[in-house]
C-alpha cells in the first residue's frame, strides 16, 4: 500500500509492505529509510493542521498503533512535521571525490554511451488534447469567488471533471471540485481528504463522468520581480504531479489569472495547458527539485542532475519548453447548482437546502435535488447531527 506523506517540504510517497502488521513505528522507520527523516523528531497525524504555523494542537499518531486500526487506504495523506531546515542540511552535497587523469579512457566509455545517458529536454509541438471546453456557470462560479471573496490575493485550485472524447482528442469540462486547502500568493496547499475525494468520484461516475484535469489561479501578487512567467516552477511541479496522478493522456492543466491593463481595466483570462511528455517523466523519476528558497528563479523549475536543453547542459530549465497550449472554448453544460460551493469560507446550512428545494418543488424530485442536492444533502445532516 502507498501512503503519501505530506511536509512542509512537500508531498512524497512511502510503501508499507503489509499493512495487517505495520504499526505508526513501522511507518516512521519506513520514513526515516526513504526520506532521510530519523524517526526521533517525527509528529505523523492525520489532521492538515499540523502543518499549519498556528499553534493550534493537532493528536499525534501513538507509534505503537496498527496501520489498519486507522481511517486510512491506499493513497491516503499522512501529515508529518519535523524541525526546519532539517532535510536541507542533510540535504547538502559532499564534495565531489578527486579523479585522476584519464579515468574516462580506463572506464572505456563511448561517445553511445554519453547521448545514451543525457535527458534531452524540449518543446513539444503537439498535445495529447486538441481541445478543452469549459462549462460556462462552472467556470463563471470557480472564477467569482476567487475574483469577489479572495480578490485574487491568494491562489485557489480545484480538479475538472467532464468527459473525454476519444475520438476528436478533446475533453468537456462540467464541474469543478475544490478541495480542503491553504492559498498564498504563491502556493495552494491542498489537504486532500480521501473520503471526500470518494463520494466525488461516485457522484461523477454516476452522471458518466470522471476527473480530467487541474485548475488554479495566480495570485496578483505573486513572486514577480525578474520579468512575466505563464507558470513558476512551484506551478509547473504541482502540475506534473497531479498530471502524472490523472492517468489520461487528455489530461488539462487551466490556469486563471487577473490581467490589469495600463488604465486599470481588469479581465480574467482562462489557459490551458498540458505539461509535455519528458515533463511527467522527469516529475516520476524525481528529478525536480522539490524545495523553493525566496530568491528562486520562478521562470525555472531546477533539476537535481543536469539535462541538456539545445546544446547546454544545465540544471536550470524553462518553464515554458514543459508547456503545451492547448485550444480553449466554452459551453452549456447539462449541470445547475444554487448551493453554497463546499470548502470555501461560506458554510454550507440546512437552511441552503430549504431554499433550493423551494425553488425546484415544481420539478420531479430526482431532478431537483439529485446531483445537484447530493453533496449538499450529506454535509448539512453531518453538520446538524
């Protein structure tokens, strides 16, 4: 079973072998082995808070407790937190070790040998989808929240669900979820709740559709101070990794973003993107570099082994040879929804239910409360019990 753990440093995935005999000190020195944290200075939890800087207490997980006594499966998040700074100074390279002359002859490497182990990246001319269309009123409800309620001030991010078109290589986008997270003006943190992201999914596949892509906003004041960027390299890695989780090949990357002209007129524009073919390779066989200092580069996502981009080699490359534009347009979608959007400050009452079923008492009962009541329905009687 893969558990994935998530740190301040990020989110990496550990094996437990047999989950019937693992314990919470079982997961620690599986942590300590792949992750290089000791086991000493570990908290694990369940609750994202722990990784919040409010003092707020989150319960520890007791290490003598069985894996398979708690709420979790394969693909659940475990939280984990350790003293900072801790896996950077681990981190840190030795020095290289001192090679006499002529080594290179003795080793009897050929010139096959050298291109054969160079990573070669560059543009790809094509996308794997020709076409991205978006539901109007939920793309409209996605962008006027962030733009109304968080002015664009910190980033926002959601997965697309529609379906795919084999055929003309396109995907129709009919709905937004947005999980539980935490925006700033250069990071969405997303606290993915496996429970949740179940009866999404089931409500999904019950209207015939799945998830087909990402979405997320750019703050107005994010890190800008070297020149414009369409991604930055926190942007380009949360991509690739949701991109590699999506398991299409029509998988879409959108990006919403506030352009303020010379005279102070506003417009929100939509893009959409796929990251390129070696950009997925790259994020699965862990060459990024997965933390980010306040004087990075945004423009660049950084490698932790040198690849040659046109005849250079560097572990610096730009973000834009990992992006694939890809056509954009909208559409009326089969779906409606009055309901306060779930995870969003608005907290979702009986009484928005009450409200809703008294505008649709005039339609048949499945129409007017089934999807669109669903989510809605579970997490007011939760709320109310």
């Amino acid at each position: 079973m893969i558990l994935r753990i998530r740190s301040r440093d990020g989110m990496e995935r550990v094996t437990v072998p047999d989950l019937s005999t693992a314990t919470v000190a079982t997961l620690c020195s599986l942590i300590e082995s792949h992750l290089g944290v000791p086991a000493a200075v570990q908290t694990l939890s369940l609750d994202h808070n722990l990784l919040l800087p409010s003092k707020a207490q989150s319960p520890a997980l007791d290490p003598a407790t069985p894996l398979s006594s708690l709420p979790i499966a394969h693909g659940s998040i475990v939280y984990l937190s350790y003293p900072a700074d801790l896996r950077r100074a681990a981190a840190a390279p030795a020095p290289p070790p001192f090679t006499p002359a002529g080594s290179f002859g003795r080793h009897k490497m050929t010139i096959d040998d050298l291109i054969a182990r160079q990573v070669r990246v560059a543009r790809q001319e094509s996308p794997h989808c020709d076409a991205a269309s978006f539901d109007r009123d939920a793309a409209h409800a996605f962008q006027l929240y962030v733009a109304d309620t968080l002015a664009f001030a910190v980033k926002r991010a959601g997965f697309l669900y529609g379906h795919v078109d084999q055929a003309s290589h396109s995907v129709a986008i009919d709905f937004v979820y947005e999980p539980p997270q935490q925006g700033s003006e250069d990071a969405a943190a997303l606290f993915r709740d496996p429970d949740e992201e179940a009866l999404v999914e089931a409500i999904a596949s019950g209207l015939g559709m799945r998830r087909v892509g990402f979405i997320f906003t750019q703050a107005v004041g994010r890190k800008a101070g070297t020149a414009e960027y369409t991604m930055s390299g926190r942007e380009v890695l949360q991509a690739a990794e949701m991109q590699a989780e999506g398991g299409i090949p029509e998988w879409v990357t959108a990006v919403v973003k506030l352009d303020v002209a010379e005279d102070g007129a506003a417009d929100v524009h939509f893009e959409a993107f796929q990251m390129s073919d070696i950009c997925v390779r790259l994020f699965k066989e862990g060459w990024f570099v997965t933390e980010f200092g306040e004087d990075d580069d945004p423009r660049v996502s950084r490698m932790k082994k040198d690849v040659v981009v046109g005849v250079k080699d560097t572990r610096e490359v730009d973000n834009d040879f990992f992006l694939v534009p890809v056509k954009i347009s909208d559409h009326q979608g089969p779906l409606s929804s009055s309901f306060p959007i779930e995870n969003r400050i608005t907290r979702v009452t009986l009484k928005a239910l009450k409200n809703h079923l008294d505008r649709t008492k005039h339609l048949p009962f499945k129409q007017s409360s089934v999807p669109e009541g669903y989510q809605l329905l579970i997490e007011s009687l939760a709320a109310a019990s």
